[in-house]
C-alpha cells in the first residue's frame, strides 16, 4: 500500500510518498518546493496574486507525484499561512482544483502533535522524555512527550519566514534588529516557560528546515559534529552581524533556499535556547509529513487517533456514555437509510463522533446545550481533527434542537442536510434515555428542490409512543421553515 502526504507549510510545500511493508513506512519519494507562502502575504493579510501563483504551481506539479495512489491513502494538510491569510477560503478552492485533493487546514496543535509523531516514529526507540521543536515558516510548535505519547502540544505565531520578514525586511542584519528578534521571540514563548522548561525533559530534539539548517553549517564548518549548542548559535549570530546583510552570507553547508530566511531561524531558535535552557538539540529526521504518514496508516489499521480524541472528551466532560452510544447508533441507521445504504464513510464517522458528543455542552450548562456543544467541538483541541472536521461536527450539535435557521447557511449543503436530520431522529428516538425497540421504519431523501425527507413508521407504535409521535410531527413545522420538506407517514 502506497500512502501519500502533502505538507503546505509557510515556508516550503513538501511531499512524502511511503509504503507500506511489514507494519513499516518506507519512503518511496520525497520532494519539496520552497513556496513561502508567509513571505506572500500582502498588508491586509492578504496571499498576493504572485504567491498564489507560485503555489498553484507547486501543487500542479504535486498532483502528478501522486498519481496512481488511492485518493484514501493521501492527506494534504496546511498551517500556518493558511491559517491566517484573510483570502484563504477563497485561495483553498483553486488549490485544492490544483492538486487533485482536498486540503485540510490544521490548527497549530494538532500541526504539533504530528510533528511529534514524526519524529518519534523516526528516532531510535527510548523511554526518555523529549522535547521536540519545530520552526516552521510561519510558526514555532513545541512538544513534551515520551515514547509515543505527546503530553503537551503548543504553536506560537513565529517563525522563519515571518520573523525574517519583519524583523529585517530590507535584507540588512543589525545588533539591534536581532536583539530585537530575539526579544520578541522569546516574549511569545514566555507563558510556557512551566511546562516546557529543561526540567520536564531529558533530551532536545529539532524538526524543520531552520535547526536543520543550523545544525549543516555546524557540521560543515567543523565546529560540531551535527549537534546544535548555545556556542554554535551565537557564532553564527556574530558571523551574521559582522556580515550586515543577507545577500552576503555564505555559510558553509547552507542551502541556497534557505539563505533569506537564516537570520529570522537563528533568531528563533536562539530565544528557544534562551528561554528554556537548552544545552543542546539533535536534530530530528522526523516532521509533519511522517505524521502525516503514520496518521493514515493508523486510520487504515482501525486506529484512528480521532476516536481515541471522542472517547477522552467523553470521560473528560462526564457524558451519559449509554445515552452518547445510543443516539450515536440511532443516527448512524438514519443517516445510512438517508444515503441509500451507500454513505460517504468520512461523512459518516464525523456525524458518528457529532453523535456521541451531542451532549457535551451539559458540562458547561443544562440550558442551551446544544450552543455550548457547538462552542467545545469548534474550539476544544481534538487531536486528529481538521478545522473543517469540528467545523462540520459543530454545525451538526448545532442543528440537534430547535429551529434550523441558526444553521440555514449549512443546509445549502445536501450532505449537511442528511446528516442533521439523522442526528435529530436519532435524538427523538432516544429521548426517553432508555433502550427503544423500533418498529419496521423507513427513510428516505430526494434531492429535488425543495429537498424532501420521508419517514414511514408503524401507526399503532407511534400512537403508543405520543411524545414522540408529536415531535416528529413538529419537524415537518421546522423543517418548512427553511425551504425543506419533512414528512411523517404512519404505514
């Protein structure tokens, strides 16, 4: 089995293809185009029409590397950049037309702990704590873990690229410009000083470009052997400000593309040094995309990280588990009838783990759940979910209750559709919080305009059954009120 990885980071565009032998990834290519995505960002926060360009570029020339692979064995995911570009819902579209998939903005967490995964899967085995950093183009991610276990994740809005382009924007390197640099980096990472400071790890490791950049001029200078230390970096510091100016360094062992964007790494990673005591850092040949990898193997292996993620927030905001798996079970029967029997799958486990934390805002209050629901799926950290995946799971905990005009601008989608009909028959079915045993029962959706829901349900059950009978009857009401139709037929 081939599997396929797309890093759109702010800096570089990356590509990992790997197979799969034995339980093993191996990699079968790997290929990188230095983008910076960051560097591209206009006044207003916007990408500029030539980065964009650059991009599509990149990506056209990406999708034919992936050509032959199953379009379920690939995962392209974008960070910082796109997180924060104000024209990024418009950009995404043609990228994805570009590449050939759809592409995943992940938050900066969720970046950090497949990092972290890339890299342990990639070191030698050890019960050592470590910390693993990560200096992208347009953020930094930190990690204490050990093993295989990510114990603390965090992502700070500075890096490479943009540390690099604010701080010497006209190529000039000054005592003063990188003191500065420096300041303001480690400003940004002084709130996590507690969690992160050398005392909770054992050993430092370094992802991405800029430590492995620092790491090569060392080496082939012949000041280290490949480890960065505290010397290494102020040497360098000193070469780059007795230089002045970019186009003037020619360190020893620096790639060319990697030259603009030196000074803004060194400085981050000299407030990392600084601001936690780090003695030295091996770098790590791990990173995002081998996260990446090693994420859809365990989804294809029945390990999906996301599920792991549901069952943690379930113990954490004290669900009804009974409750949780009986809607979640209701929904999913509604919502494969609703699909013919031939759901999307992704589609389908999404409205599964919406299902199952339907109620997670009671933990907050009582009153309104369904809101405080909606506010834990879009802000909460869920390892292994995309911003689209909460997105989506959100408006579903959204739409449970209530009228439908709070989620009107969802309901353009018919796949939306399907599933919030089916998590609030699930949530019918089941308010009395006990097994129900359902009579013979159909369901049915057609995609006309308007878009019409059918149910058909024994009359004798539901005449047995008024509550329920009487909400069902209320969803032809509600649905009526944002151009669908629901219909209830007693057979």
């Amino acid at each position: 089995m081939l599997l396929g990885a797309v890093d759109l980071g702010s800096n570089s565009f990356r590509i990992e293809i790997g197979r799969v032998e034995d339980g093993r990834i191996v990699t079968e290519g790997y290929w990188k185009e230095t983008v910076r995505l960051s560097a591209g960002l206009d006044a207003d926060g916007n990408f500029t029409q030539e980065v964009q360009e650059r991009a599509l570029a990149a990506l056209h020339r990406f999708r034919e590397k992936l050509e032959g692979i199953d379009p379920k064995c690939i995962r392209a995911v974008g960070t910082q950049a796109l997180r924060i570009a104000k024209n990024a819902a418009e950009f995404l579209p043609k990228a994805e037309q570009a590449l050939g998939h759809p592409i995943e903005i992940i938050a900066g967490r969720e970046e950090a702990r497949l990092v972290f995964a890339g890299c342990v899967h990639t070191l030698p085995p050890s019960s050592e704590k470590r910390l693993i950093v990560d200096i992208g183009g347009g953020s930094t991610e930190l990690i204490v873990g050990y093993g295989l276990i990510p114990k603390r994740c965090e992502s700070f809005h500075v890096g490479c690229v943009n540390t690099s382009v604010d701080f010497f924007p006209d190529g000039k390197i000054t005592p003063e410009a990188f003191h500065q640099a420096t300041m303001f980096a480690r400003a940004e990472f002084e709130e996590v000083v507690p969690e992160f400071n050398h005392r909770n790890w054992d050993a430092a490791y370094g992802s991405a470009g800029t430590i492995g950049a620092v790491a090569d001029i060392g080496h082939a200078s012949g000041l280290t052997n490949g480890v960065v230390t505290p010397a290494l970096l102020k040497y360098l510091r000193d070469q780059l400000i007795e230089k002045g100016s970019i186009s003037e360094i020619d360190f020893p062992g620096l790639k060319k593309d990697r030259k603009e964007v030196i000074a803004g790494g060194l400085a981050v990673l000299t407030a990392v040094f600084e601001t936690f005591n780090i003695k030295e850092m091996r770098p790590a040949p791990g990173a995002l995309r081998v996260g990446l990898l090693h994420d859809l193997l365990g989804r294809h292996n029945q390990q999906d990280t996301r599920d792991k993620t549901v069952t943690a927030l379930i113990k954490r905001v004290g669900l009804d588990k009974q409750q949780a798996a009986r809607v979640a079970g209701l929904t999913d029967a509604f919502f494969v009838a609703l699909n013919d029997n031939r759901p999307e799958q992704e589609q389908r486990k999404l409205l599964q783990w919406a299902a199952m934390l339907h109620e997670s805002g009671r933990s907050i209050s009582p009153s309104g759940y369904h809101h405080h629901s909606k506010y834990i799926l879009l802000h909460a950290d869920l390892a292994g979910f995309s911003r689209d995946d909460q997105k989506q799971m959100a408006a579903a905990v959204l739409a449970q209750r209530g009228n439908l005009l709070k989620v009107k601008d969802a309901l353009v989608d018919p796949v939306f559709v399907r599933m919030a009909c089916a998590l609030r028959l699930g949530i019918i079915f089941a308010h009395s919080r006990r097994l129900l045993r359902l009579p013979k029962w159909s369901l049915t959706c057609s995609d006309t305009v308007p878009q019409r829901i059918e149910l058909s349900i024994d009359a004798t059950w539901l005449d047995n059954h008024s509550l329920i009978k009487y909400l069902l009857e209320q969803e032809s009401v509600i649905w009526a009120r944002v151009g669908r139709q629901f219909v209830l037929t007693a057979s």
